[in-house]
C-alpha cells in the first residue's frame, strides 16, 4: 500500500481495522534527535491518510505501539515515552482515547509515581465496556501486568505460569470472543534464546500454547489474528522478521521479501482477507520505513 510521506525514519507498531473501508495504524516518528512524536495514520477506503503529526505542529509525545476500536466512533491506542521526574528520565505510560472525532490523553492505570520505568504494550476492545490492555511495570519481577476493562473500570488479571520474566506484547479477541495474546518468555533453559509465547484466556486463566524458537536467535511475538483454534496467524521478529501460521499443532513460516525488521500487528477484516504492518529494516536501523502487507485468500 502506498503510505504518505512522514520522515526519513519512522514506524508503524499497530493496526486496527474497523471493516474494509476504514481504519488505523499508528507507530512513531524517530528522525528527530531529541525526541519522539506519535504517527497515526487513517485509512478512508481508498488511501492512508496522515493524521499526526498534524500540519498545525500538534501531536503526542512517545511512540504507540496498539490501537484498537470497540465502536467505529469511539478508539484507544497506548504507547510510551520518557519523562522527566526530576533526577533522570523514566519511561511511562500514555492512554489515548478517540471519541468526538478527536484523540485526547487519558489517566493511565499503569503508573507508579516515576519511580521505575512502566508501560504499555498492547489494548483491545471488543466493545465499548469489554477490552484488555497488556503493560509492565519494572516495580515488579514479573513484566507482564493484563488488565480487563470490565464495564467502566480496570481490573487487574494476571495468571499465567510461563516464566518469572515474560511479557504480552499483543492481546486480541476471536470472531466468538474468546481473547489470545502473544510476546516472548524469556525465561532461558539451556542455551536456547528466549522464545515465541501464545496464550489463551480461559475459565481457569490464561493458559500457554506451544512455543516458537530458534536454536541460534531470540524470537519475540507482536501481531496475532485468530480465524480459528487450527487457524491462526502470527507475526513477529527480533533480528528476523517473522510471519507464521499455526495449523494442525504446526508452525509454518511464510518466507517474505524483506529479512529484516518486524511484523508488529496482524488483522482479519474476513477469514479470507487480512492485514499487517510492521516496520522494514533492509537499509539499516537507522533507515526503517513502515511496512503494510495486504493478504487475501485464493478461490
């Protein structure tokens, strides 16, 4: 897809689309040397439209890293920057929340008072009153912390054995409801790197489906679309982009034109029609541009 023109380094970390005429994608922009500001984009059915950074000079410290709509009217997207707390800069949370046309910041449930880095990783809403968010808090040993929006309130749901040291970088709902989410347990055994995690909600919590590794490089998890139990696409990367598909107990790695970089989200407007983006990194790391990948299934 052809995308407009934001800067000499940029990125895209999430995409959420709200049917197949409109949605989007946000990330951020990393070409200037003090700072860096929000990209989001928007799509209208026809072209990706630049949003922010706006042409009035407005627009949001950090970089996001999830967005996602419950209602075509109504959206949060996450991410984090560096805030000062007055001895060194310490990473924080921002909650966006679209509403009214408009995106504005939010209070962010994920705070400790600067005292240690905290975050984001990931949001997803269902509807308006059903969502999760997946952050961290370096306070704590275990990285992961995933809230449920329950109504009108966060509820603080972590219950998962897959390490001391794992992380959630992306949380979905299935076409029925049901809620996976996927990231690395970097929990080591032996010499192997960390690797790929899975998880899926269920009534006894959030349980772990079988891992991805690579003998000689890390894996990490960013982008998950559930068509089925047996149907499931994920991407990812670390020093290789990754994309999979997980079918019949098995990964199968799709080999892609770009090596390097990262597939950081993955969308199904249909079981036969999807969408990811993520970043490219070909030139160099200091040379990313943002990638969208358009699939659809052959009759």
């Amino acid at each position: 897809m052809d995308l407009p023109s934001i800067s000499s380094n940029w990125t895209l970390w999430s995409i959420s689309m709200i049917s197949g005429f409109e949605g989007w994608a946000v990330g951020g922009d990393l070409s200037r040397q003090d700072t860096v500001v929000a990209v989001i984009l928007h799509y209208d059915g026809s072209s990706w439209n630049k949003v922010y950074p706006d042409y009035n000079g407005e627009n949001f410290p950090g970089i996001l890293v999830s967005v996602s709509f419950g209602a075509s009217n109504e959206g949060w997207a996450v991410g984090n920057a560096y805030i000062f707390n007055g001895i060194i800069p310490v990473k924080t949370g921002i909650l966006l929340l679209y509403k009214d046309e408009k995106w504005t910041i939010v209070s962010s449930p994920v705070y400790n008072g600067l005292n240690y880095d905290c975050g984001y990783y990931n949001i997803c809403f269902n509807t308006k009153t059903d969502g999760w968010l997946s952050g961290y808090d370096d306070s704590f040993s275990v990285q992961a912390e995933l809230y449920h929006f329950r109504t009108d309130r966060w509820v603080f749901e972590t219950s998962l054995a897959a390490g001391d040291y794992y992380h959630i970088q992306r949380i979905v709902y299935d076409n029925n409801g049901g809620v996976w989410g996927v990231g690395q347990d970097q929990l080591m055994i032996g010499n192997l790197p960390p690797a790929g995690l899975v998880i899926q909600y269920t009534p006894d919590g959030w349980m772990a489906l079988p891992k991805f590794s690579n003998p000689k490089f890390p894996v990490e998890f960013y982008g998950i679309a559930v068509i089925d139990e047996n149907n499931i696409w994920i991407g990812g990367g670390n020093q290789y982009m990754y994309l999979l598909w997980f079918n019949d107990n098995k990964w199968h790695q799709v080999k892609l034109k770009e090596e390097k970089g990262a597939i950081r989200d993955i969308v199904f407007t249909s079981d036969s029609e999807g969408w990811a983006a993520g970043v490219d990194y070909t030139d160099g790391y200091r040379n990313g541009k943002g990638i969208i990948y358009h699939y659809k299934k052959e009759k």
